[in-house]
C-alpha cells in the first residue's frame, strides 16, 4: 500500500468512474483499475462494485476511502509543517472563494499578491459557501475567503474587510439622481434576489426583512451579472456589493445608490482550519489584502 494507491481510491469515490478517475490522477485506466484490485488484495476485502455502468463502494469501501482522506490530509499537513519552518511564503496555496467574491477581489490582489509572494502558486477554486467549508474541513483548500457568517465558528478567521452593498436601481427610476437613501424608505419595495445557497442573499435578506422590505418571487439570479442586467431591463432593484460595482458605475443603464440608517455590509475574511500549520502565511496575505481592499473602499 502506499500513498498513491490512496489516492486512486479517493479518485473513483469522488468521480464514480474509473476512466474519469485515471484522467483526474494523470494515469491510464489500467494502471489505476489494476492498484485498486491489489489494494483490495492486500486488505482482504471488496471496496467496489465494478458493473458496466456504474461504481458501487461496498460499506468496507466507504469507510476506508474516508480514512484514506484523513491520511492523505495528514500527509498534506506534514509537509506544510515542514514548509512552514523552511519557506512559509512559498509552495501551493490552494484557496477557495465564493461567485459574490471572486469575480470582483481576485483582478486586485492577484497582481500584488505575486508580487509580495513570488514563491507562492496561488490555486483558485469557486463554490458556493457550503462546498468551500467541506472542502476546507476535509484538506482539499487550504484556506476560503468568504463572507463571515456565524456559522463558521469551527474555523479560524481572519478579518479582511467590511464590504458595503449599494442600491441598484435603473437609470431613469425616479431615486436615481438621489446622494444616498434609508433603508426605511424602502419599505414595501420588493427587491431581486440571488437564488438560494447564496449566503449573499441570506445576509441582504436579514437587513431587508428587518426594514420590512420583501424579495420579488418572480425571479432569482443565479449571479451577481444577471442581477445587474435584470435591473438594466427595468424589472427591479437590488442591493449589490461595493466590489462588484467596479467599472459598470453609472454603466449599463444602473445607478448605484448608498443605503443609510443602518448601512448594509458584510465582513469579507480569511477562514483556515483552526490547528493549519500554514497560518503565518495567511497572516501575511490578510494583512496584503485587507490594506489593498480597505484603500479601494
């Protein structure tokens, strides 16, 4: 048994399918089919059901792939440690972030971050919130940056910004000449919302059922663009993260509009694991990103 077998073995579980399964670990079908029948030999039981369609594990072979992700990860953790003496800011970071983030943070801190940490080969994955905290706790990320929800206790945090969201409202709605306007004068107003699994929309939600405003259930956006293109077209208004503003301000037929009393946010940060060897080097990139982010804002 060795380490790369352990890893076939989490390939097949993830993809269901031996061909998918060898592409994923940069081997042929054979090699990968042909380790994971000695695999099965040397610990005396059957982990898969192999049929001409489909992978099915055997109870033995669920239990032990997700011990082979514990030792995978704990392998993964002993050369950061070491990492982490030698050269901290150096090797793979593999980050995740969420579509209400990315798009928007990454054209800024990318440029500076190789710059700061030219050592440092940045991995970059996209999912919802949800997906990101699974892949964080079971090894696959090294680190998120997110919304900070209440949720994500079991993590450590780091801080990064707060984040205003504006008013989008098209431009020739009647507030669109407007400085700024209360939350309260929104009341009643009915507001495009992203669809669910969005933690995003939870949070716009909190602060718009607290002014008793209500969510249009005619349509939900699948992305922040659709969003700003369905306020475009005339059929709403919506709140939208400063970030993502960018450009497209007084842009694209939509005019941004601060909110007062109280002002809509959300705090950006960098989530790890609570015990990562690795976090001195997320010190420093927070420290990177949250000076470059707070001067844009």
């Amino acid at each position: 048994m060795n380490l790369r077998d352990l890893e076939y073995l989490v390939a097949l579980a993830e993809e269901r399918h031996f061909r998918k399964a060898a592409e994923k670990c940069f081997v042929s079908q054979p090699t990968l089919s042909g380790q994971l029948r000695k695999l099965e030999d040397e610990l005396g039981v059957v982990l898969m059901e192999r049929t001409s369609r489909k992978v099915l594990f055997t109870p033995a072979g669920d239990a032990i792939t997700a011990q082979a992700r514990r030792v995978l990860a704990e392998t993964k953790e002993l050369r950061d440690i070491a990492r982490t003496f030698t050269e901290p800011m150096s090797g793979e970071l593999h980050i995740g972030l969420i579509p209400t983030v990315g798009p928007y943070l990454l054209p800024h801190i990318i440029p500076v971050l190789k710059r700061h940490f030219p050592e440092l080969h940045i991995y970059l994955y996209e999912a919802q919130t949800h997906t990101l905290l699974k892949q964080l706790a079971d090894g696959d990320l090294d680190c998120l940056i997110l919304a900070q929800l209440e949720s994500m206790d079991n993590f450590g945090s780091l801080p990064l910004y707060d984040e205003p969201m504006r008013l989008a409202l098209p431009s020739e709605h009647a507030w669109a000449g407007r400085e700024q306007i209360a939350l309260s004068e929104l009341q009643g107003e009915k507001l495009l919302m992203l669809e669910d699994g969005h933690c995003l929309r939870d949070q716009a939600m909190g602060f718009c059922f607290a002014a008793g405003i209500g969510e249009d259930n005619h349509f939900q956006a699948t992305s922040l663009e659709t969003l700003r293109n369905m306020v475009a077209a005339g059929s709403g208004l919506t709140l939208i993260p400063q970030l993502a503003i960018g450009l497209h301000n007084g842009n694209l037929g939509v005019s941004y509009i601060p909110v007062t009393d109280p002002e809509p946010s959300r705090t950006i940060a960098l989530l790890y694991r609570i015990h990562s060897v690795r976090r001195p080097c997320f010190n420093e990139m927070a420290k990177v990103i949250s000076q470059l982010i707070k001067g844009l804002l």
